[in-house]
C-alpha cells in the first residue's frame, strides 16, 4: 500500500477560456470543473485509478464541500479535522494551452492540528510500502514539518517504516534534504535550482543543468530524486547515475497535476517491481497523461500514450 499526506488541500477550480486571457477584460469560458485536489490527493487519485492500493491522509471537516469531492471517486481517505474550510485554487487555461494559476493560502494551521496530522500519518504507515508527503504547506506550519512527520514516522516503524518520497519546494524541501534523507525526491528543474541556490540561466540546457545540481544531493542527501522537466521529459537519479526520458508530443490541455502524476506512475511502476528505467519511463507516460486532459484529473492506464517513452543513461555535456 501507499500513502499519501496533503498537508494543504484545495478544491481545484479550472476554466478553459475560449480565446486567450486578456487582463482586464470580460471573457467567456468554454468549459469549467471541479476536482479534489492537492498534490497529495493528486498522486493518490492517479494510484487508485490504476488499481493499486493507496490511502489518502488528508485535513478536512466532514461538512466542508471538498468532502463532496473526494466522494466522486472510491479513493480510501483517512480525514483529520482540519483548521478551516479547504482552499480553493483557480486555473486558467487558454485554446493553445498555457496555463495561469492562483493559489490561495488555505487556514492557519496550529500546534494542536500540527501534532494531530503526525499522529494520523503516522498511524496509516502500518504496514505501508511508500509514504508520499506533497505540496505547499498551509500558513503556520513550520517549514521543516515534513521532517518532523519523516522523523515520527521513522521512529513509530523503524526498520518497517515505508520509503519515503516527498514532493514539495522552497523551505519545505530544503528542510527535508538537509535533515531527513528520504527516498526519492520529486523536484522540477526550476525548483531543484532554488533547493541548490542557483538561477536558472535562459542558455543553459535544462536537462544537462538540473542532472548536475541533482548530482550534488544524490546520494548524500537522498537516495534518489525524480526531476521532471516539462516538454522535455524527466531525470532519474540515483547512486547507479542518471537516466532520461524523453517525453512524448501530446496536445495539452491544462499542466495542473502533471507532475503530480509523473510521481504517481514512478510509484505505481516501482511497487510492481519495474525497474529504474521502467519506473522513470512510466513516470513520463502519466505526466503527459496529465497534461493532455483538462484541469486536475488524475489520468488512468487507458489514458497514456500509445507509444513507448524513450529512456537511455544521460551524460549532460561539458
């Protein structure tokens, strides 16, 4: 089984416009949609829709319209009372595309609520072979909350504690690298480079640049890190190197989620057994899944590419 953790839920709003967006102006949508969403929830969705079985650690009320949402789907959800009502985060996208978002921060989280959500993950790792714990963290959470929940976790199920793979950003992560050693890591290229205190140069390659900068963390600061690059595809790297695959052409509909659901087809591949290549190849069929569907649905195996992912070790130029 897998876990996932989403320490800040929201209830994904997105808006498909019929033209593109003009700031300022009156436009009309062609379409809307509501999803459950959070990275955590995100991943969960994904796995569940692939029949393999997961849970889904998440903070919400019993009366909170999110509750209505997650209802949609036969996804197992373990809730923990939460500060407040769910945010809700909005999603633009346009005919060709692109994509604007608007996040919004979600209710304050306090010691008590803190201290109750490392209790209930904690007690859903029984047995469990991968904890995932994803996303922003709500206001008030300190910023190495995640590596408090590694460390409980670690300490409750010692030698049975699951893997551990986190997919967060800023202090979040930082925290989590400098103190935790997890698993596997699930970056993209621009937030593997503020985790390394660089800004990414408009020259430089994406892919050769983001397996350096994941190079200076794997092994010592986690055993192996997922970097997912857009367009471009995604890296694998471990203490074995690195591997790429290339991504397939899809016609995009909205990004939200993608990288979400390239965690979720490593993961899925990985608890079947697969091998690194096939784990990362996997991982690249369900990010591109993502983006050719609308707003944040979690894609299913009759949803990815008909077409094998191309994956080959990867030596970045000099």
């Amino acid at each position: 089984m897998i876990v996932t953790f989403t320490a800040n839920p929201s209830i994904d709003r997105a808006v498909e416009l019929e033209s593109p967006l003009q700031v300022g102006e009156v436009q009309r949508a062609d379409a809307s949609r509501e999803d459950a969403g959070g990275k955590g929830v995100n991943v969960a969705r994904a796995i569940d829709a692939a029949g393999v079985p997961v849970l889904a650690v998440v903070p919400v009320d019993e009366h909170d319209p999110f509750r209505a949402l997650l209802a949609r789907t036969p996804l197992a959800v373990r809730a923990v009372p939460a500060a407040g009502r769910v945010r809700a985060n909005l999603t633009v996208t346009d005919p060709s595309g692109v994509t604007t978002k608007i996040n919004l921060p979600g209710p304050v989280l306090d010691a008590d609520r803190a201290r109750a959500m490392i209790a209930a993950v904690v007690s859903a790792c029984d047995r469990a072979q991968w904890l995932v714990l994803a996303g922003s963290l709500p206001p008030g959470a300190p910023a190495r909350f995640y590596t408090d929940i590694v460390s409980a976790v670690r300490e409750k199920w010692g030698s049975a504690a699951p893997r551990i793979a986190v997919d967060a950003a800023g202090e979040a992560l930082r925290s989590v690298v400098d103190e935790a050693h997890v698993d596997l890591i699930k970056p993209n290229d621009e937030e593997l480079a503020d985790l390394c205190g660089d800004t990414p140069d408009a020259d430089e390659d994406a892919a050769s640049a983001a397996a350096e900068r994941a190079r200076t963390l794997v092994p010592d600061k986690a055993s192996s890190a997922l970097v997912t690059l857009g367009a471009a595809g995604a890296l694998l790297v471990s203490a074995e190197g690195v591997l790429r695959a290339a991504a397939p052409r899809v016609a995009v509909a909205s990004t939200v989620g993608a990288g979400d659901s390239s965690l979720a087809g490593y993961l899925i591949a990985q608890t079947q057994g697969r091998s690194p290549a096939e784990c990362l190849a996997n991982a690249v069929a369900y990010g591109a899944a993502a983006a050719s569907l609308p707003g944040s649905q979690a894609p299913t195996p009759d949803d990815l590419p008909p077409d094998a992912i191309s994956v080959a070790p990867y030596l970045p130029s000099t």
